[in-house]
C-alpha cells in the first residue's frame, strides 16, 4: 500500500433496524413479526421494517400501501422519537468511554476515531466488539460496526455483516476492497449520479480509478475531485465531535390538509415557537429564513428571505414568514408546513481541533 495514505482508526457504528429494534424490545409481542414503523393510512410511509418484514420486501421509504401490499400480516407501530432519543443518548455515553472523537450521523449511528483512545487499546476491531457488546448490555438492541483507516470505508464496512455483526478492512486490504467495491454501495453516490456513471461505463471502484481527475470534475462537478480521492483510500474528513450546525429548522405533517391561509398561520406560529426555543437552547441566531410548504399533490415549495443581520426571535420569524407566505400565494390544499434558519452564525462558535494525520507503515494493530 502506498506510504502516503493517511491512516486513522475509524469506526462506524450503526443500529440495527433501529427504530424497529426498539418496537420490539418494549412489546415482546412484536418480536419475532413483520412490523413497520410508521404511518398505516393511505398516505403514510414506513420509517423503518424489522429483518423480519424485510424478508417481504418492506423498506423504509417505502409507502405504506406498497408496503401492506408485499406483506398482508405487516403490523403498524407508531414511532416514539422520545424513546429512540433516549437510546441515542445511552450509546453516545457509551462512544464517550473510548474517545471523545465521536461524530453522530443520526439517532442511530456514529463514526469514532480510537486512533488515540481513553482505553489505550491498540485495536479498534476489539474497540468495536466491546462497544457492540456495551450497547446490547445497557439497552438489549444489536449494533453492527466497519473499522477501517478512515471514515468512508468504515461507514461502506459496516454494512456487510449486518445485522449483528462487524468487518475490519485492514490498512493492506484498502486498496483492493475499493478496487473491487460496487459503486452501488459508494456512500455519497446517489441514484442519480449512479445511473450517470454506469452510462460512462462505471460500475466498479476499479472503473472509477482509471478515470483521471479532469474528467471526474468535468463530468460530476465538486463531487469528482471527492470520487477521485475515496477510490483511492483518501478521505481526509476528520471526525468532528461538534459538528457546525449549517441550518435549524422544524416542521408539521397535518392529519388533514388544511387550505385557509389563517389556520397556516398558526401551525407556522407554533413552529416558530418551537424554532425560537431551539435557537436560545444553542445559542444561536440565523440571516435565512425559509418557508417549506408541501401540498396535498406532493408538490414541494421553498421560499427564502435573506435579511442584512442575525435574527433568532420568534416574532421577527414569523413576520417574515408570514411575508413569505403572501407571496406563494397558496393555490392548493397544505399537508406539511416546515420554517428553517440558516446562515447561522455558528462559524466563530465550534472551533475544532485539528488532529495531525498519522501516517504509519503496514504493520498496523488493527
Ligand atoms: N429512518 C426514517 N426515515 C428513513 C430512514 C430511516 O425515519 N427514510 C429512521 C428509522 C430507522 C432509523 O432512522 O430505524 C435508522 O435508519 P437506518 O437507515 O440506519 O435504518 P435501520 O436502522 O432501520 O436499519 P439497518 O439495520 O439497515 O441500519
Ligand atoms: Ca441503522
Ligand atoms: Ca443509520
């Protein structure tokens, strides 16, 4: 392998059929049964399935008649944010044992650099069977993990043996793993940009290696100069435990589509509220306001004021929103309203520590 690669060691951890796992861990008369988490009316969604309702082709984002569809006996179960929060909470104290590089992604998964770490254990594979035993000890649920040299072949390694299960691609190993990686499982390759490559012929980390840096500028944007470098075992990112927050927003699904301009106006005072309260909790104030509306055809609407200073009241919010409100002009019945502030002025606020890059030779505890 190439001298030149910086090498951390990086774990992904990652919950397995989180939302689901935890459906069943309350109420065992769900364990062992097909149940999706979310919505069950017509226009509902599945957040998340259980392995077993996987079995039957339900996925989360899927909608919830296709889902009943592919699965007559699939059990409906409402999603308990509080509860799952609760959990993310015990687990990230359970990260915070071991390092305090520990970058959350969402309730349910993390990346944690132990290069250095609280332990002095040599080996993030250990690291990662320990803090998977840790989690199921303190909260009875299954974790899976992928340990590599940094966080984009950690995030991809995770995955392979899920559920319950962990993979170490060692510092030897890089190269010919993402030689051989489907572009499929690329983490940041999107549908679309997946169906762009395999028209170029792409299909393999191989096929992306052998294409030059020009040509992955020239043809995905900022995003070929990221695919040139990840193909390559290069992936810089550091694990940022304060992550700078880019936006602060909220929002409301209603259980009927509501279409007088006045009822809008005080569901988007209440957010406001909520928004105002979210803001003073972190201490921050934002020059973006938006407007997110989403009407009963699905059809998504944003509409945006940037003004000259940082606001964080809910008063001076709602003004502008109710500005941005008049000028949409709604047209149709609403089914979801959202507000959000960005350009926050968060960038003077969570300085981070620069790690040094450890660049060490094959022989590697791992
Ligand atoms: N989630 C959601 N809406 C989505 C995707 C996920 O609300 N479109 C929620 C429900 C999931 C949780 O986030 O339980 C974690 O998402 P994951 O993508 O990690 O999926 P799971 O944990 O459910 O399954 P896996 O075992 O594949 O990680
Ligand atoms: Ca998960
Ligand atoms: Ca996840």
């Amino acid at each position: 392998m190439d001298d030149a690669i910086p090498i951390r060691k990086i774990i992904h951890v990652d919950m397995d059929a989180f939302f689901a796992s935890v459906e069943q861990l309350d109420n065992p008369d769900l364990r062992g049964k097909p149940i999706a988490v979310g919505g069950n009316s017509d226009r509902g969604v599945v957040a998340a399935a259980s392995y077993e309702a996987r079995k039957f082709g339900v996925r989360s984002a899927m909608a919830s008649a296709v889902a009943k569809r592919n699965c007559p006996d699939l059990i409906f179960v409402k999603p308990r944010f509080e509860r799952y929060k609760e959990i993310s909470k015990i687990i990230r104290k359970i990260f915070l044992e071991y390092t305090d590089l520990v970058e959350p992604l969402s309730l349910d998964e993390a990346y944690l650099d132990v290069t250095e770490n609280k332990k002095g254990n040599p080996s993030a594979t250990l690291i990662a069977k320990e803090i998977r035993q840790q989690i199921f000890k303190e909260t009875g649920l299954n974790a899976s993990a992928g340990i590599s040299i940094n966080k984009f072949i950690a995030k991809v390694a995770s995955d392979i043996n899920k559920p319950n299960g962990q993979k170490t691609i060692n510092p030897e190993e890089v190269i010919p793993f993402l030689e051989n990686l489907s572009i499929r499982k690329f983490y940041g390759v999107g549908k679309v940009t997946q169906e762009k490559m395999y028209n170029q012929g792409i299909f393999t980390g191989k096929d992306l290696k052998s294409k030059s840096l020009d040509y992955l500028t020239e043809t995905f944007g900022k995003s070929g100069t990221y695919y040139y470098y990840v193909v390559r075992g290069i992936h810089s990112s550091e694990v940022k435990p304060n992550r700078i927050r880019k936006s602060l927003g909220a929002e409301r699904t209603f259980f009927e589509n509501i279409s007088s301009e006045v009822f809008m106006m005080e569901r988007l005072k209440d957010i406001a509220e909520e928004i105002e309260r979210r803001l003073s909790k972190s201490k921050v104030a934002g020059k973006t306001i938006t407007l997110k509306i989403k009407y009963s055809d699905f059809t998504l609407h944003t509409r945006s004021k940037t003004l000259p200073y940082f606001i964080s009241e809910k008063g001076l919010i709602i003004e502008i929103v109710q500005e941005l409100l008049f000028q949409e002009k709604v047209s149709n019945s609403v089914r979801l309203l959202g507000i959000s502030l960005s350009n926050l002025n968060t960038e003077k606020m969570g300085k981070i520590k620069k790690q040094k890059e450890v660049v060490v030779q094959l022989k590697f505890d791992f």
